[in-house]
C-alpha cells in the first residue's frame, strides 16, 4: 500500500505554488503598447495612435475596452482581438500646447480573467503651427428658411470656396426671385481668429462671393454677397446681399446690408473632396 511521505507533500506543494506563481506571473504579464505621431490635416493638428496587446494569443492577448487618451481625456477606444493581431489603430484632434502625452489603457478584464487597468503612454511632438487652407472649405445653409431682412434664400444653398463645383443659391423677395448660375465669378474665404464658428470645425468663418444669374427669369444680373458664421445655434450669422444689373450698374434690384439674420442658419464647413 501506497503511503505518501513528507517529501512528497512537499513535492505537492511545491508544485501548487510554481503553478500559482505561473498563473500570477502570467496575470501580472498582461501589458499594452502605444504608438503615436502628429501630423496636420486641413489646417488642423491630429494625433495618429496604434496600440497592442502584450501576447498574439487568443484569449489571453484579447481585450475588448482599450481606452485611447490625450493628456488624461479620453478621446477614442478599441479593442483587442485575435483575428486582428490584438492591435487598433484611430485618429483624433490634438490638444493644444507643445506637446501631448498619449496613453492606452486596459479598461476591465482581460480575455483569459486576468483583471485589467494596465497602460502605456508616450509623448509626442504637436506641429507648432498647421495653416488653413482655406480653398478646402465651403458654406451651406441649414435649419429654416434663411432671413436677412426682406431677403429670404432657399434652403440646400451651397457655396465651395475652389470655384472648381457648381453653386445653388436663390434669393427671394417681395415677389421677387434671383437665380446664381452654377459658377461664381470670384470667391474669397477667409477665417477671422475672434469669430469661434465651431461646430462644426471648418478652415473659414467668412465667405464673400461675386456670381451672375438671372432676376425673374431675365438674364444679365450680377450678385454680391457675404456670409458669416458665429458658430451655433445661428443667432448671430450674418450676411449680405447686393443684386443689380451688370449692364447698368445703378439698377439696383436688391440691397441688404451686412445685418444680423433674422431666420435660419449659415454653416461654414470643410468641403468634401473633389476634383
């Protein structure tokens, strides 16, 4: 008959404990990385990440709340998974200063039940200055039909600042109707650093445009007008218009004044690509 000896007790448990310390070592190995560098984009300074997993295995590399942050703010989140090589990538505005400390953090248990609360962060360079530029960005009108005055302009209005797309924009008034052909004749863009336009964040605050159209149905009219966008929720947009004849400029159809709208909202935007 078998009887076990001291030794072998202490064979046991020395067995246990090296299969306990595996198990915490391999809890406490569970680890993430974070890579990170930052570029301009459209006058505008992001922070591009990528951050993984410690182990390509499945199950214990796999976690589903990695928490992306810029100087302790969360700005995006992933997840771990096997199918994917346990890595994530995403993008996200920077914050300001000279630089930014970036940092990953695992949020809850990991795949295999080891907990969680692990991170890694790196700092990076911010670019010190990011240009606009100011021909990405365009205008259109939201919300209810715009007001300035007795003017009133339909609704789905867009205005690119490239003149490279065609341009809607109708005026109405009094029983009156100005229609733009589809192409401005000059634009200018502009951004004003004291007019917080945001949101949504654009490269212009201001459009001043020139463009012929017809005025109730008879060609041969010019259009001058301006937009100004005081960010939301519209109150405080402004805009202009000066329609008269191009042949003879002293007729004067229509002459709204730089003023405050009284309906509506102007939305200044980053265009959407085109050639």
């Amino acid at each position: 008959m078998y009887r076990p000896t001291r030794s072998t007790y202490l064979s046991g448990a020395a067995i246990a404990l090296g299969l306990q310390a595996l198990w915490t070592s391999a809890a406490f190995a569970h680890a993430v990385t974070i890579e990170a560098s930052a570029s301009c984009v459209a006058g505008v300074a992001f922070i591009d990440y990528s951050s993984t997993s410690w182990s390509p295995n499945p199950g214990e590399g796999e976690h589903s709340n990695i928490v992306i942050s810029f100087n302790g703010v969360a700005v995006g989140s992933g997840a771990y998974v096997f199918a994917t090589g346990n890595t994530f990538d995403g993008s996200a505005p920077a914050p300001s200063g000279a630089t930014a400390i970036v940092t990953a953090t695992a949020v809850g248990a990991w795949g295999d039940g080891a907990a969680g609360g692990q991170s890694a962060s790196t700092t990076v360079a911010l670019p010190s200055d990011c240009p606009l530029d100011l021909a990405t960005g365009r205008f259109t009108g939201g919300g209810h039909q715009i007001r300035v005055g007795e003017a009133r302009v339909t609704r789905g209005f867009t205005i690119h600042c490239d003149l490279l797309l065609s341009n809607n924009l109708e005026v109405n008034w009094g029983g009156n109707k100005f229609h733009m052909s589809e192409h401005l004749e000059t634009i200018v863009c502009s951004d004003d650093p004291l007019i917080i336009q945001a949101p949504p964040p654009a490269p212009l605050d201001t459009l001043i445009g020139v463009g012929t159209g017809s005025y109730n149905g008879v060609d041969g009219y010019t259009i001058e007008f301006t937009l100004v966008d005081y960010g939301e929720p519209g109150t405080s947009d402004r805009a202009a218009f000066l329609i008269y004849e191009e042949a003879n400029p002293a007729n004067v159809v229509l002459n709204v004044p730089l003023q405050l709208m009284t309906g509506g909202n102007l939305q200044a935007h980053y265009d959407q690509p085109h050639k």
